[in-house]
C-alpha cells in the first residue's frame, strides 16, 4: 500500500515519461521482532516500483542514479480489554534527491491482534 501510495503521488506523477533512476535502500526494522524477513519487503518494495513502469531500478552500487528512496518499518504493542496483544507495524519511505534533500515521504499502517494464550 504504501509504495503505491508513493506511486500515485503528484511528485512521482509529474515525472511523466521520464522514469528516473531509484535505488531502494536497505530496509530498516525498528520493531522489536528480529523474525520479520526485511529482505522479502524490500524485494516486494523494489517488484511494485518495477512493475509500475514509472521509475527504473538501479543496484545500490550504481554511481548514477537520481533519487534513492529509505525505508523503515516501525512498531508499537498495545493490549486489549481482554488480554489480546494488539501491534502496530508502520513502513515508511523516503526519498531522497542525491544531494541529500528529502523530496517525498509516505508511510502505511498494518494492525495485527494475536489472541491471549490459555494457560489450561
């Protein structure tokens, strides 16, 4: 959701035809779940931004390249009335023009609940 939020943003829209070169950046993981595969949300960032048409993918050792976009995914716990463990996960992006100027940022949030465990 939020790379095609990204996508369907004025900033990304004005390119047009254009198609600028991005690097996507490694994928931050602020939660406290070192579980979550970092890697397959990145590919899946960089498979959207691919498939859109609207901007071509460079390696991140490219030398020319016009924007980079940084990624961060966060989270928060909350527990329910009835002991159910609620987190919060939200991705943000960032992109960011070579000389470091931020130019767009977008951020989606995901609620999960996992049930209270019986101890009987």
């Amino acid at each position: 959701k939020v790379t095609n939020k990204m996508l369907a943003s004025p900033l990304v829209q004005k390119w047009g035809t254009r198609r600028p070169r991005l690097i996507v950046g490694d994928l931050r993981n602020n939660t406290d779940n070192e579980n979550i595969r970092m890697r397959d949300l990145h590919d899946r960032i960089e498979e959207v931004i691919f498939n859109s048409g609207l901007a071509r993918i460079v390696d991140r050792s490219a030398l020319s390249f016009d924007y980079i976009i940084k990624s961060e995914l966060n989270s928060t716990r909350q527990y329910g009335r009835h002991g159910e463990e609620l987190a919060n996960f939200t991705l943000q992006l960032k992109m960011f023009k070579l000389n470091g100027e931020l130019v767009g940022q977008w951020s989606d949030d995901l609620m999960l609940a996992k049930a209270k465990r019986s101890m009987f």
